[in-house]
C-alpha cells in the first residue's frame, strides 16, 4: 500500500462527487456541511482515483496561498492531467502574475465604477419589462441576461449570439457525471468557444478600431516580456473570461435571490435599507459560496496533519471555508448584522478572482434595483441546483402581484 493510501485510510471516506445530477436546492451546501462535521481538516472521496477533500476555512486558504505546494495546473479535481490550458487560473507563478499584470486593468476599482450608473439603468429596464408579467424565471430570464450583457461589451462580443454563448457555457460548466459520462460535451463546448474567438480575432485583426477598448481588440496585441503573446494562449485566456464572466453572477445571484424568497424578514430589510446592500451581498457570497476549486500537489509533504504525495489531487471546497463555525459563529445563518466578515467566495492567494470588483458591484445593483421594483415576490416550487466547478440554481421560479 502507498504512504497515501495509508493516510487516506485515517481520513473518513465520504460518497462526495463533483458532478452528480440536478439535487433539491442547496443539498450540496447540506452535503458538504455534513462532510465538515465529520471530518477536519480533510476527508477523502474515492471518486476518480481519489482526492483529498478540505473542509476547515484556515486549511483551505492556506492550500490557496501556497501554489509551490497545491499547484493550479489542475483545478477540477477528477481531472488529473486535463488536455487543456485555462489562462490564468491554470499557471503558477512566475507565468500567472505576467498574466495577472496583462489583464488587471480590464477589471480593475477605476474602470468597474465607471460603469455602474449604466448597470443601474440596464437591470431597471430588464427589470421593468419583466414586472408586469408577476413570474418569471429568474434564472433564465434575469440572471443570465443581465451580468451577460455587461461582460459581453466588456470583451466586445454581440450582444445578439448570446443565447448560442449561454448554450456553450452550458455544455462547459453545467453537464454531469449521467449527461456527459466521458467528458465529451464539455470539450466540445470549449472547441466552440475557441472556435468562435479564433474567428473574432482574425476579424479584428483583419479591422482593427484603434478606439476600441473591449479585451478582444486589446488582445490582438497583447505582449508579456516584450514578446507577442501566442493565438494560442490569447484563445486560452479567452475561453476562460469567457467561463468566468458568464456564470458566476448568474449563479451567485440566483442564491440570493432564493434566500431572499424564502426568507421575508431577509428581504424586508433589503427594501427598507437599499444602503445595506453592500453589506448584504458579502453575507450572502459568504454564506452560499458557489466556486468549489481544485489543485495537484507538487510534491511529498505533511499538510496540516495529511500525509501528501506528490501528484495528489485535492479539492478546496469554498462551500466549506464559508459555512466553517470555527471561522463564523453560527455560520450556516445568514445574519445581516454579522461584523464584516473577510470571506473566501473569491478564493484566495494569487489567484483571488481578478472579477470581484465586477462581480460585487453586479450583485448589489440588482438587488437593489430589483427590490426597488419587486419588493415582494415568492418562490413557486423548490428548484434544482447543479453541481461541478461552479455551483448554481438550474431555474429559480418566482411569482408576484403585478
Ligand atoms: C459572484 C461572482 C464570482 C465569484 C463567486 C467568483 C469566484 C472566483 C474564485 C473563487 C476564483 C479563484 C478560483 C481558484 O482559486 O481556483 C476566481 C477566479 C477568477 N475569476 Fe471570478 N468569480 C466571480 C465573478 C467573476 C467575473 C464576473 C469575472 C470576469 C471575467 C471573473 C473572472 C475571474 C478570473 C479571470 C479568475 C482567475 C484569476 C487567476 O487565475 O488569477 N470572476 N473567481
């Protein structure tokens, strides 16, 4: 028996896989505060070969902070030696903070604020066409739309392919281990997405606008250590703004909203005290964490207590690091009065997402225009969640008095 199997065999073993089909809301956060209670700092699943599982929140930050350790040449935890290259979430440094430098100013305080009394006016026009109807699916006809227009003219991407776009995330990010057995979709997925940005490069390299300041007309004479960067490479970037920038709003919105739904007196304080937002958006991210990363071990190492080898596959569940009790009193509660808390929901280290300023400012302009305009509204049915890499609500049905 190798020295990890033994280890393995002192850390309980747990029935945790990435992708299984679509579950009753939040049963997955159920599910990992399950596999918190009874094992720290790690427990195991036998899934792909098997692969550590760390639940304590001071753990997991510490495996994010250590990339000469936990290695981002893999962040999927099935995937051990993935025939692809998401940049920058897949480089360590030194190559990932050239790449960091490269794309800082895209998403940078200055530029997103920029943009915010225009996001104000695009979530109340959504909005308003939505409201007199009295239901909707929030997901599909609020979550999806409105981060997915603002990040679309933030690359320079039409507005009008946006459908064909959120079917190509689908098959990256939302398939399961029964839908898609072998993997096969989700590669396809990620072929089309190429495919399509290989044409969109040629055509702005065939037309450059000197004017145009979206990330794909930028791209097209990106330079790292004076040198051009590959079409490659800039084809890898851009496949993962993609998966990034399209998803994780959606996501994390729609469990807000859930909340939201399901918890009136939640919601009251959100229509009674707009200027809590801000604060409510950070509870809400840290209590419904939907990015659940991976890293492979570079080599042999005792990690806090868990006999690593070399070639170890692990998961850092921020699902976990959120809803820790060690780290927040009574952290499964979602409590708008908590002191401001520093959370992980955007990881971690040097790969803490590049999107957080975008992110957060997304996130508190529609639920602030959102009650403005629908204060009251209810949950219809009690919908599913998917799981993977990035957690998320496969429909959200609300109703209200129109
Ligand atoms: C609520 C929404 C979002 C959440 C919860 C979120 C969460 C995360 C997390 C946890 C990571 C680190 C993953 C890891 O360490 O393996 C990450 C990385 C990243 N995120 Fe976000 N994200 C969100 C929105 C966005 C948006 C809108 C963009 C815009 C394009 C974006 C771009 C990125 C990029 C480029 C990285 C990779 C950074 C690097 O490798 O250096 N994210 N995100």
């Amino acid at each position: 028996m190798t020295e990890t199997a033994a280890g393995a065999r002192a850390c309980p073993v747990v029935d945790y896989v990435l992708a299984p089909p679509p579950t009753p809301a939040l049963s997955l956060f159920q599910r990992m505060d399950g596999h918190q209670a009874i094992g720290r700092p790690a427990v195991r699943t036998d899934e792909a070969g098997g692969y550590w599982i760390f639940t304590d929140q001071s753990v997991i930050l510490d495996g994010l902070q250590r990339p000469d350790l936990w290695s981002n040449s893999v962040i999927v935890p099935t995937e051990s030696d993935p025939p692809y290259r998401w940049i920058p979430i897949m480089l360590d440094p030194p190559e990932h903070t050239k790449w960091r430098h490269l794309l800082g100013s895209y998403f940078s305080p200055g530029r997103t604020k920029a943009m915010k009394a225009d996001q104000h006016r695009l979530a109340a026009e959504l909005i308003e066409g939505l409201r007199g109807r009295g239901e909707c699916d929030f997901v599909r006809d609020f979550a999806q739309v409105f981060p997915s227009i603002i990040f679309l003219e933030i690359m320079g991407m039409p507005r009008e392919k946006l459908d064909e776009f959120m079917q190509w995330e689908h098959m990256i990010l939302h398939e399961n281990n029964d839908s898609d057995p072998d993997g096969s979709v989700r590669l396809g997925g990620m072929q089309a997405v190429q495919t399509y940005f290989a044409g969109l490069v040629a055509e702005r390299r065939a037309n450059p606008d000197p004017r145009a300041q979206d990330v794909v007309s930028a791209a097209i004479s990106w330079e790292i250590d004076g040198e051009p960067v590959t079409d490659a490479d800039v084809l890898n970037c851009l496949l993962l703004l993609f998966m990034a920038g399209l998803d994780t709003v959606a996501g994390q919105s729609s469990y807000a909203l859930l909340h939201l739904a399901t918890n009136p007196a939640d919601r009251a304080r959100i229509v009674a005290e707009p200027e809590l937002v801000p604060h409510a958006v950070e509870e809400l991210l840290r209590a419904y964490p939907i990015v659940q990363t991976a890293r492979k071990a570079t080599r042999d190492a005792q990690f806090h207590g868990c006999p690593i080898k070399k070639g170890d596959m692990a998961t850092f569940p921020l699902s976990a690091a959120g809803r820790d009790d060690e780290a927040y009193p009574e952290a499964k509660r979602v409590d708008f009065d908590r002191e401001m808390v520093r959370h992980l929901s955007f990881g971690g280290g040097p790969h803490r997402c590049l999107g957080s300023h975008l992110a957060r400012q997304e996130l508190v302009v529609l639920l602030q225009e959102w009650h403005r305009l629908i204060p009251d509204y209810e949950l219809v049915q009690v919908p599913l969640e998917h799981g993977g890499g990035v957690w998320g609500l496969e429909s959200l049905p609300l109703r209200w008095e129109s």
